[in-house]
C-alpha cells in the first residue's frame, strides 16, 4: 500500500493506494475508488454528457454570459472569484494552458453531469486499459470536444490533440490535494476547485461561466495588446523600414531580452522564409510554423522550417538557441531522417558560434553519406544576411513585417503560435516604443547584438 499525505491546515488528506482501488481519506471519511472496467451507470453519465456537448451545451452557455464580470460576480465568493482567476492569469507562453484546459472540461462535466466524479478521469471498457469502473473518458470528451471549442472560439490556444495529452495530467491517480505529479501553472488553485466541486461548495455552471468570462476578457485584452503592436509596428516601419540594422538590432534585442528566446527564434526564422516563399526565392512549398509541444518524431518533423514538394521535405532548418554543441542534435537527425530519405539538406541554426569537433564532423559524414543529404551549422547573423541579399531590396522590413504578424496572430495559416503571446507582444511593443523615440542604429550595431 501507497500513501500520500498532505496536511492543509484544518483538514487531513491522504490517498491511500491498493492494487485494484484507491482511497481517498479527507477529515477521516474515506471515499473509494474502484478500478476496473465502467459500470453502466457511469457509461450512461459519460453518453449524456457526449449527448448535450454535441447538442451545443457550451456555445449556449456562452451566449447566456452577456455581461459576464458584473452579473456573475454576485453569484460566487470572492475567494472562488479570486482562484479562478489566478488559473487564467498564470497561463503564459511555457506554463498554464494545460490546467485551464482541464479545469475547462472538468466544470463542463460536473455542470452536466453532477453526480459524475471529476476526480476520475479515465474509464473505459477495455480490460486492457486502465480505467475506474466510475470513471469517465476525459482525454476523449476533451479531444472532441473541449479542446476544439477553446480552440476555435480564440478562448485557449491549447495543443489540437488535447491537454489530456499532457503526461502529468494523466497519471493513474484521482485528482486531489494530493496529487503529485508536477505542473506548471496554477496547480494549487486548480485542485481547491476540484476539492469545491466535489463537495458541492461550488455551483458548477456558475464557475464554468465565470471561467468562460475570465478567459473572454483575456482574450479581448490579448486582441487590444496585437492591434497595439500593429499599429506601432506601421509607425516603426514608418521611420525606420530602410534602416535595416536597427530592424535587425529590434528583432535581435526582442529574443535577447525576452523568455522563451528558443520559440522566438524558430518564429523569426520561419518569418524569414515566409518572406522568401512570398517573394518566390524558395523551390517548393514552405510547411507551416510546427506546434512547440509536438515532439519532433512523433510529428514527422526534421526541422522548424521545412520545403516540400511532392517527394516530402526538401530542405528543413531546425532553429537551435543557445547552442553551440551539436552531436546530440546530430544524432537524432539520423532517426529523424530515416522517415525522410527525400530529404536534401538540413541546416542546423544557432544564435552561438557552433564548435567544431572532430567527433561531429565524423558523424555528419557518416550522415551525409548514409542518407545523401547536406547537413550544415550555421549563424543566425550569416543565415540571415546570406537570406536577406537572396531576397532583395525591402526583405529586412518585410521579415519583421511577418515576425510581428506571426506573434499576433495575423498569420495562423502559416504560422499558427498556439502559445499564448501577450508577455511576447507586450516586451515588443515596449521596444518598439523605444525605437521610435530613439535616434537610428548606425554601423553594425545590430549585427553586433546577434553575435
């Protein structure tokens, strides 16, 4: 037997683990959990929610909230107010999304179905596959469902496969104090609301929609935050749209200053050959922007910016920041390709001057021989340069044109950023503003800054 303890000030909870059960003991009342296959009164809950979410039950509550900060306030204490609203707050770009997303789709079974148990979030009828026998199948209701709601309403950019998808959300224990696994974002805050839920101290459908208008208010700050960004962008470009080291010291400055640098140079890469592709400088078809959380064999991908024809990729750049070492990444290129024999070149892009060790230049050979392909390590500040003459005369303009539309969400077909951007767009527009007001960049100052 496992235990799990947590003392929560006045109350104790502990989960105790068995073989075929858990247990969750809470001020000395234990709550047990079977496991096994669904019982048919949980296989009814779980088709009556399908049943009411396919019916639209979420966009006709979405259309009851009219008003939602002043009619919903006086319905819930401030202290569920205040830890609903720590959840959508401490979404960023890195942390956050996956807890919204469940808690999303847990309020919306709980509203549904209030007898169903939101703590038990796998259940099937399959002897092979771990489940409660009062269980329900959440990584289904969500990939169906909730996810593509968020998702196509702008309410939470969340990964398409689902936030169930997440591996610390999906360990076989019931969600509780106690549950251990980490996660980033407001993981606290999310299990007092399961704990409320659970024990009818929180109207389900009144949470739901106070979480529905928490995240359209974000959503309405998110859209000002990008038309704000585009505008000063228009005065930048403006002033400054044939000056290209200080478009280069901008976007430079605005990695180098920023968290989640990593992501950003994939999109300022990805920007570049957008430019490239619009200007007809690139033999084939430029892939869209792949998602940040996918893993890169599971989703097919060689590199962050891929060409394709109609044998598969062509040439693929996979953007590295803050590496100067690249065996590793070598390495895995050689299973990478083994699904891509089509593939030409590979370039890897890196911010740091790469090293050169014998033991890579081996390894690249043997690559490059195995598979008859290019591989390369290369600056960003070469690339881009060597890029920016390809293209000609206003590609500089154009590349922060299409960086800034990217991170605002003007160019989802191409490039769909599924994280959230505000932190993003707000350090931007902060740069821009200082740009603006300050004198023009002379020499190879921002050349200097990408070095």
């Amino acid at each position: 037997m496992e235990l799990m303890n947590q003392d929560n000030d006045d109350e104790e909870i502990r989960l105790e683990v068995y073989s075929d059960k858990s247990v969750l003991v809470k001020d000395g009342d234990r709550e047990v959990f079977e496991e096994g296959t669904l019982s048919s009164e949980a296989e009814d809950r779980h088709e009556e929610v399908r049943e009411e979410l396919e019916d639209g039950f979420l966009r006709d509550l979405v259309e009851e909230i009219e008003d939602p900060e002043v009619s919903l306030r006086g319905e819930l204490e401030e202290n569920k107010i205040s830890t609903i609203e720590k959840v959508v707050e401490t979404i960023t770009s890195q942390r956050g999304r996956g807890i919204a997303g469940l808690l999303f789709l847990q309020m919306t079974i709980k509203s549904i179905t209030p007898e169903q148990s939101i703590r038990l979030h796998k259940g099937s009828n399959s002897s092979r596959s771990f489940s409660w026998v009062e269980g329900i199948s959440m990584r289904g209701l969500d990939t169906d469902f909730t996810t593509p709601f968020l998702r196509d309403s702008g309410l939470l950019k969340v990964n398409r496969d689902g936030v169930m998808m997440t591996r610390s959300l999906a360990e076989n224990y019931p969600y509780s104090k106690v549950y251990k696994p980490e996660m980033r974002g407001a993981k606290d805050e999310w299990l007092t609301i399961v704990e409320w839920l659970e024990d009818g101290d929180l109207d389900p459908k009144t949470g739901l929609k106070y979480l529905i208008s928490s995240l359209i208010k974000r959503k309405e700050d998110q859209e000002a935050l990008e038309e704000d960004v585009l505008n000063q962008l228009d005065d930048f470009l403006d002033q400054f749209r044939g000056d290209e080291e200080d478009i280069k010291s901008l976007i430079s400055s605005h990695l180098s200053d920023t968290d989640g640098a990593a992501r950003l140079l994939e999109v300022a890469l990805h920007a570049l050959y957008q430019v490239a592709a619009e200007n007809g400088k690139i033999e084939g078809e430029l892939a869209p922007l792949s998602q940040m959380r996918s893993a890169d064999k599971k989703a097919g991908v060689v590199g962050d910016v891929e060409i394709w024809d109609d044998t598969g990729i062509v040439e693929a750049l996979d953007a590295k920041f803050g590496k100067a070492y690249f065996l590793n990444e070598v390495k895995e290129l050689n299973d990478k390709l083994v699904d891509h024999e089509e593939t030409e070149s590979v370039t890897f892009i890196t911010d740091l001057p790469p090293s050169e060790e014998s033991e890579l230049r081996d390894e690249i050979e043997n690559i490059e021989s195995e598979f008859e392909v290019q591989i390369e390590i290369k600056k960003f500040s070469t690339h881009l340069e060597d890029m920016l003459e390809e293209i000609g005369e206003g590609a500089c303009g154009e590349w922060l044109m299409a960086y800034v539309e990217s991170l605002a969400q003007e160019r989802r077909e191409i490039a769909p950023i599924d994280e959230p951007c505000s932190k993003w767009l707000e350090s931007l527009l902060s740069l821009l503003d200082e740009k603006i007001d300050a004198e023009p960049t002379s020499g190879t100052k921002a050349l200097d800054d990408f070095n």
